[in-house]
C-alpha cells in the first residue's frame, strides 16, 4: 500500500454497490441512539458547492435505526453529474457513525424521487435567498 499523506482526511470513496458503510456494532452496555441524534450528526455534512447542510438542502429521505442502534439512511443528490457523488454518502456514513449509541451505518444513493428546490427547509431557501 502507498503511503498517503492525506490518507487519513480524505473520506472513503463509495463502493460499487453504491451503499457507503461506517461505524461497528453498538456496545449493548450503551442506549440506542435516538433518530433526532442522528440526524443532528448528518446536518454536520454540507455540500461543498452549497452553503447549506444536506439534511436542509432536503438530501435525506430516510433516516431509521433500530433496536440494535444499526442505522440506514436513503439519500439522493441535488443531480446525478454530481461532482461529489462518490465521497458525501460516506461523510454521511461517518458522521452519523459517529454518533454515540449508534452501530453499524449504511446509507444508499436513491433517485426516486428526484431532487428539486421544492425539497429545502424554509431554512435552506432562507439562506439561498430563495423565497
């Protein structure tokens, strides 16, 4: 394996299946993480060209965890040329990872439905100047 300086910042490219993974199994001495936990940890995830989280810019479709504290997440992209598509579903991946009392991570790449505007929180539009 090649040394690589930054090796230990840059993220992981997303697999061919498409679905980035992170995080190991929950110590079952810890609580199960709640939902809203969660999602407070993937809003730490911007999209580089956006100056905007990506749980606001309306990218999560799916967020459950269950009993094991395993999460899975749905996610699409603002558009399928996106130049981000193979790093930001495993910065999701890590970020709700983690999370304490979450396990096991995986977060998929979907595009039905497709994105558009309408999906931001008012939040999002405020910030974009788009009312």
């Amino acid at each position: 394996m090649e040394y690589s300086p930054l090796g230990g910042f840059m993220p992981t490219p997303v697999p061919e299946d498409g679905i980035a993974r992170a995080g190991e199994p929950r110590d079952p001495l810890l609580p199960v993480a709640a939902v809203g936990a969660v999602i407070e940890g993937i809003k730490k995830v911007y999209d580089p060209e956006i100056p905007v989280n990506i749980y606001e810019l309306g990218l999560i479709y799916k967020c459950e965890i269950n009993d094991k504290g395993d999460v899975e997440i749905d996610m699409t992209l603002t558009a399928p040329a996106c130049p981000v598509a193979g790093i930001l579903p495993g910065q999701v991946a890590e970020a709700a990872a983690g999370v304490e009392g979450v396990g096991e991570v995986t977060v998929e790449i979907v595009w039905d439905p497709p994105w558009d505007p309408s999906m931001m929180s008012e939040a999002a539009r405020v910030e974009l100047d788009m009312f």
